[in-house]
C-alpha cells in the first residue's frame, strides 16, 4: 500500500531484441528494451533525465512487462533479421521494445535500442535506431572480406559499438540503477557474432 500524497519511483524496461542470423556472414547483436526511469539523480535510457515520479490516485493499476524478442533460426542458408522485444508499460507510461540485430543486406530494426548491423559478401545492412529517451542506436558493421564484422545492439546506457578489426562490436552499455538498493546496470545491447571473422 502507499500513504497519501505519496509518490512512486520507478524503472519500466522494454523487452530485449534477438539478434540477427546468417551462415556466411556477421550478425548484429539485439538492442535492448527501451529504459525510463523516475529514480531521483539517475538517468533513463538514450542519455535523458529522469521522469518526474509516480503519484497514484488510483486502487488499481496494470502493469505489462515485456518479453524478449523470439530466436530465430536459419534454414537452407537463409538468414534473418532478428525479432523486436515487446513494449512494457506502467502507470500510463510505456517504453519501447529493442531492435532486432540485422544480417547480410538486411538492415536492423528499430527499437528502444537500435539492433546492430551485419554484412556478408552479398551487401552491407544499416544498424538501428533508438527511440529518444530511452534507448541508442546499433553499432555499425566492418566491411571486411566476404564476412565482415558485425556491429553490437544499442544499450540504455550507450551506443552498440561497431565492429572493428577482426573483433565483433559489444553492445552498448546499460544504465546503473539503484533501485532495489545495490546499484546495478540494466538493458545493455547483445554482442554482435560471424561465422567466421574476416
């Protein structure tokens, strides 16, 4: 129960993507779920400030937590985009489920997070965005050879990091919350991956 003319901190975060999928190439890493936060000193995602806490007048409220983007997986040599996270929403306020991780020519999803871009011999695929205030945009792939580097899924916290050198981007950091006492870091972006580093 809450006291009268009491307010509620809060941290709503959005399901993560999966990231993408291809056999002869590099794949992004998924973004994460969007972030927003209402916790006094911290930050919600995409670098914005906090939101202004959580007066209840009411007995009841829906609260909606949103699942993982779902795996995907590759057949006959037929890769894939990986899959949105879905929304999670409480008191009125939503955030955005993350961005699938791309793959080949194929550009990654938008989301809280932007999935991170892939590439193979065949073409090059574009990374995704972030939504304001709550998430960043993927990291960007490496042309490299006939797989290529893959590029990391945004996080909360910070961009995907692009593929460098033979090495896959990481995702982009999460945000440090101390919600539950312990400060500790939520919704960072997946790695990106290849079959073979170029």
């Amino acid at each position: 129960s809450v006291a009268a003319g009491a307010t509620l901190e809060y941290v709503i975060i959005a399901g993560g993507a999966s990231g993408g999928g291809d056999d002869l190439g590099a794949c992004g890493g998924g973004g994460a779920g969007g972030y927003k936060s209402s916790v006094s000193g911290e930050n919600s995602g995409g670098g914005a400030s906090a939101l202004s806490a959580f007066a209840p007048d009411a007995t009841d409220y829906t609260i909606t937590v949103g699942a993982g983007g779902a795996a995907g997986q590759v057949t006959n040599t037929a890769g894939f985009v990986g899959n949105n996270g879905t929304a999670s929403s409480a008191f009125s306020i939503s955030t955005t489920g993350g961005g699938g991780g791309g793959r080949a020519a194929s550009t990654a999803l938008d989301g809280g997070s932007g999935g991170g871009s892939g590439c193979n011999g065949l073409g090059n695929g574009d990374f995704g965005e972030g939504t304001t205030g709550e998430g960043f945009d993927g990291g960007a792939l490496r042309n490299a050879g006939s797989r290529g580097i893959a590029g990391g899924g945004g996080g909360a916290g910070g961009l995907g990091v692009s593929g460098a050198g033979t090495t896959n981007g990481a995702g982009g950091v999460g945000v440090a919350s101390s919600i539950n006492g312990a400060s500790v870091a939520r919704a960072g972006g997946g790695g990106g991956a290849s079959t073979e580093n170029a």
